[in-house]
C-alpha cells in the first residue's frame, strides 16, 4: 500500500504560507531576519522581556565570574535564558489573544494566565538552579 502525499493530507506547505516556499540559505536567512524582528518587537513593545533582558544581562556575566562549576554555571546560564524563552512564547500567546479580541472573555484570561503562570514557573527555575549552585560552591 502507497503512502498519501502531502497533497492529499492536506499538508502542502505551498498553500500555507507565500513564506513556506523558501528552501535552503534563503530559508535561514530569512528565519534570521524575521527572529531578529521578533526580539525587537519584543523588547520594544514588552516591558516584561525587557526587564528580563537587564535581569539575564547582569546575571550571565556574573555567572561567569563565580567561581562555579562549569556544569554548575551552564545551568545558571540555561536557566536565565529559558525564562527569556519562555517569556517570549508568552508575548506571543499574548498577541494573538489580543488579535483574536479584545473584549474579556474566560478563555482569554486562562490563556493569558497560564502563559504568566509559565514565566513565574521559569523564574523560579533561575531561583533554584543559582541557590542549588551557590549552596554547593559556598
């Protein structure tokens, strides 16, 4: 028995999106240009992801400068950037509710709730991560 194609699962990335078509060096330049855009909207337009720009701005390089296990300052470092990330994901969960409507509406809240409920979350892996670290070098 042959396997359907993407045609007939209804999955040819073509129809999707004029952007889908790329291929090759210009698909990751073009990847490159619109994360770039998408860290400029960000820090531009959310003040949360900016404050959390200046929190991993201090915090990375002082990750650097204790005297810590490199495995121990790789996790302090992946723990900052993932509350960036996640961040991230929250603003843009955040955008297309607010895209979707503006009027409240509960669904539109537990979206938006659970996506800050993630960022705290997030945060208090930085927490944890840097007190586990320090605890064990100090």
């Amino acid at each position: 028995m042959q396997e359907p194609s993407t045609n007939e699962l209804g999955l040819d990335p073509a129809n999707e999106s004029p952007f889908k078509g790329k291929t090759g060096l210009r698909r990751v330049w073009n990847a490159l240009n619109y994360s770039l855009a998408g860290l400029k909207a960000a820090y531009l337009c959310e003040d949360a992801f900016r404050q959390e720009v200046w929190l991993a701005v201090f915090l990375i390089p002082a990750a650097f400068l204790l005297p810590v296990p490199w495995l121990g300052r790789a996790m302090m470092i992946v723990s900052v950037l993932l509350v960036l990330v996640v961040e991230l994901l929250n603003s843009a969960i955040e955008a297309v509710v607010d895209r979707v409507s503006l009027e409240n509406h509960r669904l539109a809240k537990r979206a938006k709730d659970i996506g800050s409920a993630a960022v705290l979350i997030s945060l208090i892996v930085v927490l944890v991560v840097w007190i586990c670290v320090l605890v064990e070098v100090f």
